[in-house]
C-alpha cells in the first residue's frame, strides 16, 4: 500500500499544479511523469492529486471546470498556506525539488557572477520567483500571446502588470500579476501605449500614431482595439492590477 502523501510532496506537485494547463494535465504529461518519478508516485497518483487542487480554485470553478471530489484535509491545508503566498510557494517548492534531483539550488540559480555588494541568497531567490512566474504565467495562457494568440515561446514575455520595479516580493511573482505577450505588445504595455481594461478588452493609445506610420499601426495595433483578450482557465489577470495600469501606465510614457 503506498505511503501518505507528505507535506513536501504536497508542496512540489503545487509547484506543478501552477505551471502546466489545468486541462492538460494527465498522466502522459512529461511534467506529471518527471515529477512521479522524483516523488516516487505513479503518473496517475500526481495527477489526481493536481485535480485535488484544482477543485479548491476558484477561477475555475467560474469557468465551469471542476476538479476532483476526494481532496485530502492536507491538500486543503497546502492550498490555504500557499494560494496566494506566490514567493513562499516558488522558493520552498524548487529548493525541494532540486532537492530531491541531488542539486544544490544555489548553485543552479547563481549561473553568473553575482554582482558585488549583492546577497547571494536574496539574488538567487529573486531568480527562482522570476523562472517561477514566467512558466506558471505562460502555461495559464497554454503558451499563446492573450492579444494575438501568437503561440512561438522563444517570442512570448510573461509581462507585469503592476510594473516590477514598485511590486513587493509576493506581487512580483503573483500570477495574476501577470500576462503573456509578445515581445512588441509586451514593450507597448510597458511603455504605456497600450493596456487592458479590467473588462478585459485591449485599449490602444492614440499617440502610437507618433511612431508608426498608419499601415504598420492599423496591423498590429489598432486591429485589436476595444478586443477581448484570451482569458486563461486559471490566474486571470487580477482587476486590481489591471487598473493600476490603467491608471498609471497607460498614456503616461511621456
């Protein structure tokens, strides 16, 4: 008979549960088998317990997908300490992990030299929480640009919201921070020459005209004012950041 589920066990297959597509995961997913094998679990076991968690997320519950009916009373313990704890999460759960693959994570995530006068550690956590939030950002939106639909990942960003530079620890690696775009609607968003409403829709600023002639804007812009971006099955963008950049960000980039 196998064993209990561990609190660490718990924690790893959450990590999981944040960086593949929901509906995707199965128990022939290459994620799912490598974390079995790391955790000594089987495929299907790791899946289940990804669907355990899904059945606590609200956000897809509002999309009418549900997860599995027989959650643990530790499943629930491991999704309230976490959800929503986004940089506890990623340090805990890839220190673990790398762990368990007889790595030292320090070593992994100071792959350069770490500037002088700067905290290794405090750097290295800063790495972590960065890989952590681009992969969890990019698998809720299944690797596609939320405006385009542009799905080449060498291509992708997983953009802030709320820009990085005024975020604290735990907004900086929020997935509902985040959004996945291009590489030139993500430099647009930065820069204020485009946002998304709380409703969702993409609004274009008028002064992009500035810059581009019309062809070149009407194509890759203005196409897509007033449209509905692609809303992922789980970490939607939060609407208190949305505003944030629609009140601070966008039109201001002079």
């Amino acid at each position: 008979m196998q064993n209990r589920w561990t609190r660490e066990e718990e924690i790893i297959v959450f990590n999981l549960y944040c960086k593949i597509p929901f509906q995707k995961s199965s128990k022939n997913h290459p994620e799912v088998i490598r974390i079995a094998k790391l955790i000594n679990r089987t495929p299907s076991a790791v899946n289940m317990k990804i669907g355990n968690f899904g059945s606590f997320d609200e956000t897809l519950q509002a999309q009418g997908i549900t997860g599995l009916v027989n959650a643990s009373k530790l499943d629930k313990e491991i999704w309230d300490e976490f959800n929503g704890r986004w940089d506890i999460l990623s340090y805990e759960s890839e220190k673990l992990i790398f762990s368990l693959e007889g790595k030292d994570i320090e070593e992994q995530f100071a792959y350069d030299n770490i500037p002088q006068g700067k905290d290794i550690i405090v750097e290295v956590k800063q790495r972590i929480n960065q890989n952590f939030f681009r992969q969890a950002v990019l698998a809720s939106y299944n690797n596609a640009c939320c405006i385009t639909g542009l799905n080449t990942s060498a291509l992708l960003v997983a953009s802030h919201i709320k820009p990085w530079s005024v975020c604290n620890a735990n907004e900086k690696t929020n997935p509902c921070n985040g959004i996945c775009l291009n590489a030139l609607h993500d430099k647009a968003f930065d820069r204020g020459y485009l946002t998304i409403t709380p409703e969702y829709k993409v609004h274009i600023s008028s002064d992009i005209s500035d810059l581009y002639d019309g062809k070149t804007v009407e194509k890759l812009f203005l196409s897509y004012d007033n449209k509905y971006i692609m809303i992922p099955e789980k970490f939607a963008p939060s609407k208190e950041y949305l505003l944030f950049h629609n009140d601070t960000i966008f039109e201001n980039w002079r």
